[in-house]
C-alpha cells in the first residue's frame, strides 16, 4: 500500500498525532486566531537574510496584529520543546524533535521508519504534518492559518493532509512562493551532476503540489510567476503578495558594527562590498570575475567587503571548495578585502550604513522580489545592481532610482563597467525614500495580506458561544493608529478602565482606536455598566489630503470613498458588534461639543487645527478626573500640528507623561486644571506662546519622546516658526535639525513646505 492509499484509507482517529501532557500545560487555552509559519531560514535565530527575514518580519506583523505566533523549524538539529525567547513568538519546535514532544501512533512511526537519511524532505514534510495536527487538535476552537515557503515542497503532506480530510477544517494552508529548486538549478549548478537527479525531480514536484493545491497561494513578483509558468505550473489561483519589509532604523552614530568589524580600511579608500550568500547563485563569481577586470590602478583604491555566509560551491569546475578558499584563490595578495561570514543579517545591514557612502552589489543572474535590495534601497549607498526582474520590481515598489547602475545578469564586463562609473561618481549622496512613503507601502502590503488571511482566519471558524458579541475578524484593525497602540488601548479599557468616567474618542476615522477599546470594556470585569460608555466623534467625510487613501490601498475599501463622500456607513459597519457601548457623534466637533459628564479616557486624534485645539480643550478637559483620568496624543509625533507640543508644555505642571506608543504619547491628569487662566481663547497659539516658551516646548518633548523619533519632534519646531510667520528662524531650526539628525522622518517634508512658501535652504 502506498503512502498516499495509506493517508486516504486511515480514519482521523488513527491518525491523530498529539502533544505529550507536560507540554500541553504551556499551551494557551484561548480561541484567538493562530499563525503557524513553517520555515527553514529566520532571522535572529539562523544567520541568514532572504526567506528567513520575510518570515522574521511576518512573525512580528502578525503578532503586533492579535495572532498566536507558532513557529516550526526546518533543517536544524536543535531542540526547542516549545519554548521561545522571541518575543512575538509564543512556541517554536523544530521538525526534527516532533517524536520528542508528541504522542505518535503506531502508523506514524511506521512512516517515519522508511526513510533514508538523504530522504530528510519526505521525512521532515511527515513531521511538520504531526506538528500541524497536533496543534491543530488542541486549538480545536480556533482559526489557524498554516504558510509554507514553496522552497523544496516542505509544506506538501500537510497540504495533501488538508485536501483528503485529515487535517481539521479549522486550519487554511498557504505557500508563498520564493525560490524553488528549478530556479536554484538555473541559478546556480548544484544538481548538474546526474546523482542528484532523481533527489531534484522528486522535490521539484513537491514543489509544484503544495503551490498549485493550498488554499491560498501567494508569489512575490511578476518575475518568479512568469519563471514558473513558463515550467507549467498553474498560477491563476495565485496572488500577487510582495514581502512586507523590514524598515531600518536611524544610523547608530557611535557606528558599533564597524568597531566590531576592525576592518582593515584606509580613509583613502572606496568601500565595495558584495552583499549576499557567497555562492554562484547571488553572482559572486561574476563579481569576482568584474573585480579583476578593473585594473592596477582602481584595485589600489578600493576595499572590497564580502557580507555573506561561507558555502561549499557547487559548481563541477569549483568543487571541492568553498566560497572563502575561492575567494582567497582569486583576489589574494592583489585586492584589499575581508570576508565577513558570521553576521546576522541587522548586523550585516548596519555595518553597511555606517560603511556609507559604499557601492553596494547586488549581483544575482535571477531573483525573485528580494530582501536585499529592499534593504540596500533605504540605506544612502550607491547600488550596482542585476537587472532582473525582480531587483527591479522591489527598487521600484520602494521608489528607489536615484544612486542606482544596472548590469546586464551574469555578464562579468557590464559589471565591472558600472563598478567603474559608481568608483568615478563617489562619494553620491543618493535621494532616499521618506520613511514614511515607505511606511504607507509596508501598510499597504500588510493591509493586503490581512485582507487575503481575514478569510483564512475568520470564515473556517468552528462554532462559538453565541452569546459573544465579539468579531474575531477585528483582530486586525484598519485605520491610523499603530499595533502597540491598539493592543494599549484594548488593555487599558479591560484592565485598568474603573468606570468612574466616559471614554472619548475625537478622529475615529474607521474605528481602529473605538474597537480597540470597546474589546476591550466587552471584557471589563469591574465596569457592569457598559452601555454607551464609549463615545466616537468624527466628521466622516472622506478627505485623501488625509492620508485616508494612502491608508486604505491594497484592502476591500481602496476606491470606494471619493473626496466629499461619508463614510459613517462604513464606521457603523465595523463597530456593529460592539454598537451597545458606543455613542457616535456625526459632524463638526466645534458644533457638537460635550454632555459635561467625567471623562476618563479621551483619545485625541482631532487637533488638526489651532480652532480644533482650543475647542477640544475649552469642551473635554474641564471635565477630567484628577489622578485618574488619561489623555492620549495621536499625533503627536508629527511635525504639522506643532501647536500639539506648545499645549502639552503649557500643560506639564497638570498632567504627568504616562507612556509612548510609537508615534502617539500618554498624559495622566495629576493636578486640578485652572482652565480660564491658560487664555487659549485667543486667535493665535502664538498670542500666548513666547519665543522661550517654544524652545522649552520642544526641549521638553525631546525629552520624552522615543530617540528614533526625535527627527519628527525638530521638524515640528521649525513648523512651529512657519506657523508663527517667522520664516527665518524657521531656516535655522532647519539647519541645525539637519546637523543633528540628518536629512531623515519629517525632516525632508517641513523643508518642502517650508521651500514652497519662500524659506528656501541649502541643502
């Protein structure tokens, strides 16, 4: 009987793989939405980039969006038993242990027993199978959604599993498509040599199964769907999903990466560096080859930089080397260079930004959509870069062309011809991408997986108490509050919201920040009357200007909402499960005002306006809680409403900083207001702000905010002269913001507007 026969012929409960007992008491015993992501590479465990830093970056998006994270290892001797030391994930085995931590059934064991050693695809695609079921049998009451990455079919029992009925209806399989063994074997000639053939067809098969029969099934770029189609694979089904992406961090001014690095490099010298695997696939042997082809006088003034971890080269003509004894072999005692093979691939990242100006090298003859370029794309290097498609496509969704030379793949002259022109060019300072353009992409991709999973998520989901009023589908909530935000908000109204007074939100735009909360009171213990306690106020009228447009790209909303169109249908339509406990306030909150009741929450994401500002002020804070009540900036950390800042000074010997949540920042009310003696009556926040009260504003603010945001605090201070009419001072603050913090976050948009209305600076 074979596997197959055997798999369609066993009942469930012949086939039930389970947990042993002691690791079940460490299991959660929640219904929340469960994520398993199956993988063999993830950054900050393995050394490795690529595969292993979408998975990274998914893990934490998934997680920072209400998913229970479980992360199955693939190709790793080492033991987990469950337990992680990543914060976003809660469990973490890896496929080898799965006879350790489960209670296998004869018929499993007998599986297992047949295969060789070389056989590891087919025996670890049986134990990620186990695992899967396992987990699956224990969160029998929640939606979990299983992705694999196509790469050696490791996903192909479980997906086999799915369609013939022995994996629970509960669990949504997923393959994204990164880079499977017929484009390796292109790439790079790993399985030229005849042995390996029959290992290679039969994976590459695998391969082609789980793609073409999950339940969903994912490719990165236009690129790799034509490859496989043009192998016969079936794509119709697919979606076009880019990689959510890693946005880096400021640059470390006390450059820790290249103390630690001791690299050999002379002032004189131009830094070249090969960024990727040391193997044929990512180009290194034609970028040796174009090295070498620079000449006498260009080999004395660079230094060459191999970032990338050492492998065995497959090449027929290569073996039995490896990529560090090739590289010696060929660049020894004529180029400068060294060999950095141990980093993690932050590591690796940060030591490239302190490196800069560098020219980069991206060299691969075929990629897919890469994480490389994604991140050499946000760093001020020059890029010489291979002009396929997928570089081109992932430079291209990040808005990435200044700095940038293509070479013709795999052609060793084109290389060294643009090597050259970027060596002639230096040191370019490059136009970079704003951060926040890039986060508007990074949330659009998230948007559009979470619109592609919601279904995974939400409409496999096995009966529940019907007495609940709460829709697991808002677990992940669209609008413009950031996950920890959320996750404060949804905390704060379960366990720390007393009742003593309402809860306000101002700007509720489509109620990421109302639903939050109102989860939250759904599950407040202390608080027995919940009716309308919650009360949402907005205009709700689509404005693009707004960001709203930008916000909602890649979900089922983009295109809906012109300019001018309501969209309280839309607000109404989310909130309808928790209608009972909120009041909604159509229209001009200036009009509307308040009921004079206690407020003891009042989220503020109105302040658009000094008008706005005041009456907010004049209408909601007389009526806060000393020492209890909270009052929650959304803006705060964005430069335009500057007057933000001058209120929260004005403010500090009445409310105490409680907390920061990204961009957004908590005040706790400790001390009886004297509203009338603050004046904000008057037409002008500069009527009754002085020149030192600005700069004590902001010195303040500074001082409280997160350090990677203090660009957006000196951008708000010189919104603040612009605001004042002072554009001169507006000049100089730009100045020196630019001296301290670069030319980064907000800092280039204020100077935009600040150079349209005549108050030009030189770069």
């Amino acid at each position: 009987m074979n596997q197959l026969t055997s798999l369609s012929q066993i009942s469930e409960n012949n086939f039930t793989a389970l947990f042993k007992p002691h690791l079940l008491e460490k299991f959660s015993q929640s219904t929340e939405p469960i994520a398993i992501l199956v993988t063999s590479e993830y950054e900050g465990i393995f050394r490795n980039g690529g595969i292993g830093t979408y998975y990274t970056t998914l893990s934490q998006k998934l997680a920072a969006q209400g998913a229970y994270i479980i992360l199955i290892l693939c190709q790793t001797q080492r033991n987990f038993h469950e337990e992680s030391t990543v914060p976003h994930i809660r469990h973490i085995f890896s496929a080898c242990e799965a006879q350790q931590v489960l209670e296998l059934q004869p018929v499993h064991l007998a599986i297992l027993s047949q295969f060789k050693d070389w056989e590891w695809v087919e025996s670890e695609s049986y134990k990620i199978l186990f695992l899967i079921q396992a987990i699956a049998t224990h969160f029998n009451q929640s939606p979990i959604y299983v992705e694999f990455p196509d790469l050696c079919g490791l996903g192909y029992r479980t997906i086999q599993a799915k369609r013939s009925g022995l994996l629970r209806k509960n669990c949504t399989t997923a393959v994204t498509m990164h880079s499977g063994q017929e484009w390796l074997n292109e790439a790079h000639e790993k399985y030229s040599v005849e042995e390996g053939w029959n290992w290679f067809r039969n994976v590459y098969s695998y391969e082609q199964y789980s793609f073409e029969n999950a339940d969903l099934a994912f490719f990165l770029s236009s690129f790799m769907e034509a490859k496989v189609k043009s192998y016969g694979w079936k794509t119709s089904h697919a979606v076009h999903l880019p990689y959510c992406f890693s946005i880096l961090p400021t640059l470390d001014k006390n450059r820790a990466m290249l103390a630690k690095a001791s690299l050999n490099l002379k002032r004189e010298h131009i830094p070249i560096v090969f960024f990727g695997r040391l193997e044929e696939r990512k180009g290194l042997l034609t970028f040796i080859d174009a090295i070498q082809q620079l000449g006498k006088k260009i080999s004395q003034q660079i230094y060459i930089i191999f970032l990338g971890k050492n492998v065995p080269l497959h090449s027929v003509k290569l073996q039995p080397q490896d990529s560090q004894q090739y590289i010696h072999q060929e660049l020894g005692g004529k180029f400068d260079y060294t060999i950095l093979s141990d980093l993690f691939s932050q590591e690796a990242i940060a030591l490239v930004h302190e490196l800069a100006p560098a020219i980069v090298c991206l060299t691969s003859p075929q990629e897919n959509f890469p994480n490389s370029s994604l991140e050499m794309g946000q760093l001020p290097v020059s890029l010489v870069v291979s002009n396929t498609g997928g570089f081109r496509e992932t430079l291209n969704w990040i808005d990435r062309s200044n700095g940038v030379r293509w070479f013709e793949p795999g052609n060793s002259q084109s290389l060294a011809c643009e090597i050259a022109s970027a060596i002639t060019a230096y040191p370019e300072t490059p136009t970079l991408p704003l951060r926040a353009f890039l986060e508007q992409v990074n949330q659009r991709l998230l948007n559009q997986r979470i619109e592609y999973m919601s279904p995974a998520f939400f409409q496999t989901t096995v009966s529940r108490n019907s007495s609940s009023n709460e829709d697991l589908s808002t677990s992940f909530l669209l609008g413009m509050t950031s996950a920890p935000e959320q996750d404060f908000l949804l905390d704060y109204a379960q366990n720390e919201y007393s009742g003593k007074g309402e809860i306000i939100d101002l700007g509720c735009w489509l109620g990421s920040a109302t639903i939050s909360v109102a989860k939250g009171l759904e599950k407040n213990l202390k608080v027995t009357v919940k009716n309308k306690r919650i009360h949402a106020y907005d205009i709700f009228i689509w404005e693009p200007s707004h960001n709203m447009d930008a916000s909602v790209k890649g979900t089922s909303l983009e295109g809906r909402y012109k300019q001018g169109d309501s969209f309280l249908d839309e607000f109404v339509r989310r909130i309808s499960p928790w209608s009972h406990s909120i009041a909604v306030y159509p229209g001009d909150v200036l009009k509307i005002g308040w009921n004079q009741r206690p407020i003891e929450y009042l989220f503020v994401d109105a302040m658009k306006s000094w008008e706005l500002t005041k009456s907010i002020f004049l209408n909601f804070y007389p009526h806060l809680i000393p020492m209890t009540s909270l009052v929650h900036y959304n803006d705060f950390a964005h430069f335009y409403e500057s007057w933000i800042y001058l209120l929260i000074y004005k403010l500090k010997p009445y409310f105490k900083h409680h907390c920061n949540l990204y961009q957004a920042a908590v005040f706790q009310y400790v001390n009886p207001l004297p509203i009338d003696s603050l004046l904000l009556e008057q037409d002008s926040p500069f009527s009754i702000f002085s020149h030192e009260d600005i700069d004590k504003a902001f010195e303040y603010s500074l001082e409280i905010v997160i350090e990677e945001l203090r660009p957006n605090i000196a951008a708000a201070k010189v919104m603040a002269f612009i605001h004042w009419g002072d554009l001169e001072q507006a000049k100089r603050e730009l100045i020196q913001a630019r001296e301290k913090y670069g030319n980064i976050l907000e800092i280039p948009e204020v100077a935009k507007l600040l150079s349209r209305i005549g108050g030009q600076v030189d770069e």
